[in-house]
C-alpha cells in the first residue's frame, strides 16, 4: 500500500482483531515484506498505541492492555451489522434508552462523510414493526437490498423456500421491514407478476443487475406486511364476531393476524356506553390457538365461521368445565 497512514491504520485493525499476529502473517495481509511490517510497527509505536514485542518462535505482535481509545475502522457492512445487533438489544430492553443511538451516531462519526451518508441513507429504508426484528441476517445482503430498495434497482435473488427448495428470483425491491423477530423484503415478484414477501435470512444471495423500477406511489411498506401476512392462503378462514372496543381486540389480535372491520355503527349511534361489534376475519393453518384466544378476549364472541372451531371450543369449554368441577359426571 502507498499509503502509509491507511496502512499504519489497516494494521492497527489487524492487531485489535486478534491475540496476537506474527511478522509474517501481518505483511501477507497487508502485501508488503516484513521489513516495512517492523517500521509501521515503530510509527505506531511512536504515536504511543501499546504495541507488545513478542519474541520467540511463536512470537509476534499484540496490543497490550491501555487506558488509550484506539482509533476504530468500520467498513459498511460492519455499520449495518452494529446497526442490526443494536436495534435487536433495544428490542429486547424494557425501556430502551439513548445508548444504542448515540454508540451508533460514534460509528458513523468515525466513517469518511461520504460513507456516513450513504449508511444513514440506507438504514433509513430499514424500518420496523411495533414487534422489532431479532433474528440477524447476512449484513451484507442487508446492505445490498437497503441500496437496491433506495436507489430502485433491480435485484436477482438466490432464495431458499420455508421446505428447502432453493429458487432464483427477480425482484422489484419496494422496502425492509422487522416484524415478529424477522427481516422482511417487500418486493413484486416479476416471474409470478405479484407482490411477495421474502425473509431476509432466506436470502443466499443478492445482486443488482440491469435495469431499474418505479414502486407503487405513497405504498405503506409496514402495513402493506401487516396485509400480506393476514391474508395469507393458509388452510383456514376464520370469521368471528367481537363485541369490544378496537384496542382491546388487537391486543389479542394485532394486524398481521386478523382484518377488523366495525359493524353497526347506526345502532350504536347516542349510546356512550355501548360496546361496538367488529366482524375479524383470520386466516389460520390450524385452529389449535384460537380457542385460547376467544378466552383471553374475556367478552361476547360469536363464530360464524368455520364449524371446525366451534367443535374446539366446545372441546376446550369441556375441558376447563372438567378442571373446575362442574361437570356432570
């Protein structure tokens, strides 16, 4: 390298990254012999980083123990992975605080300003969920897909289905989003000619090729998900009848499980103290949850449909009848 400061700097990245590194190995990694290895190692020296001599035959360099902030080097796909890993630690956190925004805002200050632009740029088509991601994907197919989604670039994708099939994909990329511990992409399948979405973590590769895309105008990435995932083909539509304020239902049924639609409003109509009906349509691969649902809801119920869930939860009713001692056995 040329450049003997972003050498200087390369190696000081090298050291920090392992318990120690021999001559060798450091002028391989850094293409230059082991002479010019020992003065970068004297300029940082000189610059006071703690740098540890180490002789011997499986001597080497390391960096000894210090009160010194030793300067960091991120690349971008280091940033995003931060970014991921931060967003999933506040996530987790009861009340998250200000420390994952402010140790993030000191990475990118440390990025020249043309990279600090394009990563504040990119994570900004990051969005999530009230339910954040936490399961990370590949940061470098994170940063792929934020670019493609930013500057509407075609993408081919190698992806992996939820039974193991893998498929090559061409996407119109529209937006990521974090829901229920998992990165989505939201994207218009030009093979099937339908919107898709795909999990980031399913995805082997990504990469632009020719060509770019208009997306849908003022398109709702969050709750276009939310939509998606409620009208999923799964094996069954469930349709329940709910007398009870909106907020209470969606917190046993949150938008990407149920559409709620308000019923009888006229009725309602000069009575402040009457509960509203709304009609929730679920689509559903098994029953088995629902039963506890409806109990959890703790107010009027009625299924419509199917007859199938009506069985459940006279099954359940049993049960718990059984449980309390009031069967007629």
């Amino acid at each position: 390298m040329a450049d003997t400061t972003a050498r200087a700097l390369q190696l000081l990245e090298l050291l920090q990254s392992a318990q120690l590194r021999t001559v060798a190995e450091l002028a391989e990694c850094l293409g230059v012999d082991e002479r010019t290895v020992r003065r970068d190692v004297a300029r940082l020296f000189g610059l006071g980083v703690p740098v540890e001599t180490l002789r011997g035959r499986y001597g080497g360099y390391r960096l000894a123990p210090g009160q010194r902030v030793l300067p960091l080097m991120f690349s971008n796909e280091e940033v995003v992975a931060v970014f991921l890993g931060l967003a999933r630690a506040q996530a987790a956190a009861r009340e998250p605080g200000i420390a994952a925004q402010t140790a993030l805002s000191k990475i990118k200050r440390a990025l020249p300003t043309a990279d600090a632009k394009r990563i504040d740029t990119l994570l900004g088509v990051m969005t999530r969920t009230s339910q954040h991601g936490g399961v990370a994907p590949d940061p470098a197919v994170m940063l792929t897909l934020a670019e493609a989604v930013n500057l509407r670039h075609v993408l081919h994708l190698r992806y992996l289905s939820g039974d193991g099939v893998p498929s090559r994909r061409t996407i119109h990329p529209y937006g990521l989003v974090a829901h229920s511990d998992r990165w989505y992409l939201v994207a218009f399948d030009t093979d099937k000619q339908e919107e898709r979405t795909f999990r980031v973590d399913r995805i082997r590769t990504a990469r632009s090729i020719r060509g770019t895309f208009a997306p849908p105008q003022q398109l709702d990435v969050e709750g276009h998900l939310l939509d998606l995932f409620a009208d999923a083909d799964y094996r069954w539509k469930v349709v329940l009848r709910i007398r009870e304020t909106e907020d209470h239902i969606r917190g046993h049924l949150p938008p990407s499980v149920a559409r709620l639609e308000r019923l009888d409003r006229a009725a309602d109509r000069g009575r402040e103290d009457a509960l509203p009906w709304h009609r929730a349509e679920i689509h559903a691969e098994n029953l088995d949850w629902l039963p506890s649902v409806i109990a959890a809801l703790d107010c009027e119920v009625v299924i419509d449909r199917p007859d199938e869930l009506r069985n459940r939860v006279r099954a359940a009713a049993t049960r718990m009848l059984h449980a309390a001692g009031d069967s007629a056995d």
